[in-house]
C-alpha cells in the first residue's frame, strides 16, 4: 500500500500486489516492487538496499524498524504499507 506521494511513481496505484514465496522478507518484497518502478526504489531504499530515513514500513501495522528492518519476514496474505515520514511545525 503506497500514500499518495508515492502512487505517481507506481502508475498512479496506491495498490500493488507483488507475488512472493513463502519464505518473503521485506526486501523480497521491496525487490518485487520496485520491477519497472526503479525511481519508486530509489525513493524508498538507499544505494545499500536499507530504507530511507525518512521511509517507514510496516508489515500488518507493525514498523519493520523495531523488527529486523528490511529482513523482517511477510508472512503470506500480508499488508506492507511504505509511508513517508510526515514532519512539522
């Protein structure tokens, strides 16, 4: 699931389906995002493959940051949600 922000660079889409194994990891899925969609990578993952500072991703609710980042395993039928962070004031 992508924020508006992002959507333009996935086709106009806030929804992507991206097939995976069973054994999926967040860059399984990141990998699978980004196929025909490299400027929507390269806003999400750095040069090294690690997310952005100012990504955040969740895998059903919960920040990959406080998991094992981008190797915190998907489970089958998961939501993964890449949002950029909001700052204000």
């Amino acid at each position: 699931m992508l924020p508006g922000s992002l959507a333009d660079l996935a086709g106009g889409t806030r929804h992507v389906d991206v097939d995976v194994d069973g054994s999926a990891t967040v860059t399984t899925v990141l990998d699978g995002l980004a196929v025909g969609r490299p400027l929507l990578d390269r806003r999400i993952r750095d040069e090294t493959g690690q997310l952005r500072r100012f990504v955040n991703v969740y895998v059903d609710g919960e920040d990959v940051r406080f998991d094992r980042g981008v190797a915190t395993a998907v489970p089958d039928g998961a939501v993964v949600q890449v949002l950029p962070s909001v700052a204000g004031g």
